[in-house]
C-alpha cells in the first residue's frame, strides 16, 4: 500500500485494480481502491502520469458503484458504440 501526500490531501492506494487504457506519452487511465484522508476506501477512476502523478477523477461508493455497473450494462445493450 502506498501512502501519498499532496498539499491539500493524504491518500493511501489500498488495491490496484486494473488500467483501462495507456495513452502514446504513457499516461494510464486506472481504476484502484483509495482512501482519502483516512476515510473509507472507495474506487477511484482516474489518469495517472508516468511518474505517478494524478489528475482529475471520480470516486465510488459501493452503492453507487452497484449503480453504475447497472447503468452500464444498460448502455451495452442498447447503444451502438
């Protein structure tokens, strides 16, 4: 488990999940299991530069994750992307 801290915030990388895409600079968009500031894990969509910097993201709750996957597959089925 990695602990970081940024000026504004401490995170610790509970689980590496899986990368979702590499873009040709080396960028990953990843999804992983994080706490912030000692709270509660929660799943973290986000890209990360090669040398481990992070950008913008999104975090999950378990709920919303349930809902998300929901919505998804909704999409699977019925769009053509």
């Amino acid at each position: 488990m990695d602990i970081k801290k940024d000026n504004r915030f401490k995170y610790k990388l509970i689980k590496k999940v899986g990368v979702i895409s590499r873009n040709q600079a080396g960028w990953t968009k990843e999804v992983n299991i994080v706490s912030y500031n000692d709270k509660k894990s929660v799943i973290d969509i986000r890209i990360w530069s090669p040398n481990n910097k992070m950008s913008r993201g999104i975090t999950i709750d378990k709920k919303d994750l349930k809902t998300l996957i929901k919505l998804l597959k909704k999409v699977e089925k019925k769009e053509n992307l």
